[in-house]
C-alpha cells in the first residue's frame, strides 16, 4: 500500500493517535513506588470554632490529627526561617562579609540562639573547638547538638553523628570510634550510619592506597582496606535485605581492584535479597563495572539483563546506552538504538527513544546519520498507525 505523506506525524511533537501504546516514560531503577503522602482528612478547613445557639461561637476541642498538623506546620515555620537566615548569611559570605571563621565563642551561642536546630552552625562550632586543639570541646558541642536538635529534625541530627564520627575517626580510638558508631544507631537510622561509616572508611582505605602508589600488600594499606571490609561486611551482615547496602559493598570491591571478589559478593548478595531487589543490584554492578573495573564485563552483564528483563525494562537500556556512550563505544550505541526501536513500545517511549537517539546524532553522527533516525522515527509511525487503523477494521 502507498504511504500516505501525512501519516499524522510531526517530529516536534511526535503526535500519534490515541490507543497505540502503554505507559510512557522511563521506568526508574529503584523498586517502589517510594512512599506517598498520608490522605487528607476529608475536613471542611474549619479554623476551630463552630457556631452555637444563638448565633455565639465557641471553641471546638481540635482532633488528634489537626494538633499534629498544627504542630508540623510550627515546626515548617522555624525550618524556614533557619533557611532564610542561612541564605542571608551565604549572600553576605559571597559578598565578602563574616564568614564565620573567627567566631568566638559568645557569636555561635547567639547563633544558636536564632537557629537551634541548624546542624551546619553546630558543625562549624565543632570545627572551630578542633582549630583551636580542644577535641574534647568539639566533642562536648556534638553531644550537646544532639540534644538540643528537635526530635523532628532527623536529618539535622544525623549530620551532627557524622561529625563525631569523623571526630572519632580522626583523632579518637577504636574504642571511641564503635562506641560513637553504636550509639549513633541506636539514636538515628542505623543502615545510614553504618553506610557512611563503611564509606568513610572506604575512602581512607583508597587514599593510603594512592599515597602507597596503589600497593594494596602495603601494610598501612593493607589495615585499612581490612578496616573497609570489616565494615561493610558489618553491615551486610546486620542488614540482608537491602539492596543499597549490598551494591555499596560490592563497589567498595571494585574500587579496591578485587574484581573477582566483587563478582562473588554479587553472587551472596543475590542469594540475601528478595527477587525483585536483583535488577537493580546487578545493574548498580554492571555500572560499577564501566567506572571502576572492566567495560566489557559491564556490557556483558547489561546484555544478560535486556535478554531477561528488556522486553518490560527500558530504563536498563537508558542506562546501557548512557554507558556505552561515556565509553566512547558509538557503534555499540547505535546498535542499541537500532534494537531498541524495533521493539514493542508505546507511543510516548517511542518518542523518548527517538529524540535520545536524535540527540546523539546531533553530537556524534553526521547530517545523513541525523536524517536516517529521522526516517526511521516516521517508519515506525506509519506502522503504528496502519496497524491502528487495521484492528479497528476488524473490531
């Protein structure tokens, strides 16, 4: 059949007739929908009060749930007037105003006294104790901060653990570094410490390698790469099921130049985890294999995943696209385009396919290469819509 010249295409907006696909877009790595907020109470907004007999208002006793909400929203009301105040000090810090660097310590208690729950004002309190050689001070300000942090405020607190645990790190002992380090999970979240914890010393571990000439038999090397294992080993072992601590475990491996230990990890970590946790560590793996290990073994490892999962899984051929193209493999990526687009998809990641694949051309292809994705774009609208057209003549 003649091709009509139209076909209801247009390459700006890559308009296609209602019904010829499912859902759009790239799907995301991560598994979960990642939390939704809590249903509203269906109220009216009453401000509290109701009106009585006679026309007089009298207070109505507030619910549960609107005296949380009251006081969340007094809470909102102080983060952001601690925002506001740290901007102003970052303008005037750019503008070449007090930076902070030689407060004294009259100027951070009335710092605080403005903005308590500010971790960035007790840290650099912290720091200016250490400046001055009182590591027992900077220590005694921690405490302090997490004491006087807003429950609410996780995040702000949690800061100010990491802090002393560097403090620790640095110039405490092993003792007062685990103890520093079980305390901080009993009080904050304790897969994030450990994490960072893990990471810290990863990358204590990478520095003394470096300053070695990447000797890793060095026996300053040697302890700390221990120190860096010992630690994600850890946390492996107090936290099976996640997925974010298995990947960090793995990559540490492949930083750490043990390829083949990190490919044995991956085999414990898949036997820890649920099913549907797998993909995402096997495809943090396989991009660790392009930043730290081998590209080969990363393309491999992406290409078992598309023959399993590809069919269902087009942010993983995002993601070996982006891949490939920072290793400077174009015709692999063009080959990938290629394959991609003659899979089933529907019209919107159609569309995200081919202008992805335009955008490449445009940085790295020639005018003829730019127009070939051009005509295989409309290709496959013509297609989608003859086929469209077709069910319809048969319902």
């Amino acid at each position: 059949a003649k091709r009509k010249s139209g076909a209801a295409f247009a390459w700006d907006d890559f308009s296609l007739s209602a019904g010829l696909g499912g859902a759009g877009g790239y799907a995301s790595l991560d598994d979960g929908s990642g939390g939704s907020d809590d249903d509203d109470d269906g109220g009216s907004g009453s401000d509290g009060e109701e009106s009585g007999l006679g026309g007089a208002k009298k207070k109505r006793k507030l619910s549960t749930r609107q005296k949380e909400r009251a006081r969340v929203a007094e809470e909102e009301g102080v983060r952001l007037a601690e925002r506001a105040h740290m901007a102003k000090r970052d303008a005037a810090k750019e503008a070449g105003g007090d930076a902070g660097d030689d407060w004294t310590d009259d100027d951070f208690e009335r710092e605080l006294l403005s903005t308590p729950n500010a971790s960035s004002i007790w840290i650099r309190y912290m720091a200016s104790k250490l400046k001055a050689m009182d590591t027992d001070g900077c220590r005694a300000i921690g405490k302090r901060a997490l004491k006087q942090i807003l429950f609410r405020e996780e995040g702000e607190k949690f800061n100010v653990w990491v802090a002393l645990i560097n403090l620790e790190h640095r110039f405490g002992t092993k003792g007062s570094l685990a103890e520093t380090v079980s305390e901080a999970c009993q009080a904050s979240h304790p897969k994030k410490v450990r994490l960072r914890v893990a990471a810290m010393l990863e990358e204590a571990a990478l520095e003394t390698m470096a300053s070695k000439g990447g000797q890793a038999d060095d026996a300053g090397s040697e302890g700390a790469r221990e120190a860096a294992e010992t630690a994600y080993a850890a946390a492996a072992k107090k936290h099976k099921t996640s997925k974010q601590v298995w990947s960090a475990y793995v990559r540490y491996r492949l930083r750490a130049g043990d390829g083949d230990g990190a490919a044995d990890l991956l085999k414990r970590a898949l036997q820890c985890l649920a099913k549907h946790k797998h993909v995402f560590v096997v495809s943090r793996f396989a991009q660790d294999e392009y930043a730290f290990g081998s590209v080969e073994r990363g393309r491999t490892v992406f290409e078992e995943l598309l023959s399993a999962h590809g069919a269902k899984r087009l942010d993983l051929w995002n993601v070996f696209i982006d891949k490939e193209i920072k290793a400077g493999e174009l015709v692999s990526v063009r080959s990938l385009f290629g394959r991609l687009s003659t899979t089933k998809l529907g019209s919107r990641q159609a569309k995200g396919v081919f202008k992805k694949w335009l955008a490449f051309e445009k940085v790295h292809g020639t005018n003829a290469q730019q127009e070939s994705v051009r005509e295989r774009a409309r290709a496959y609208v013509q297609r989608a819509l003859e086929a469209s057209a077709a069910s319809q003549d048969d319902a």
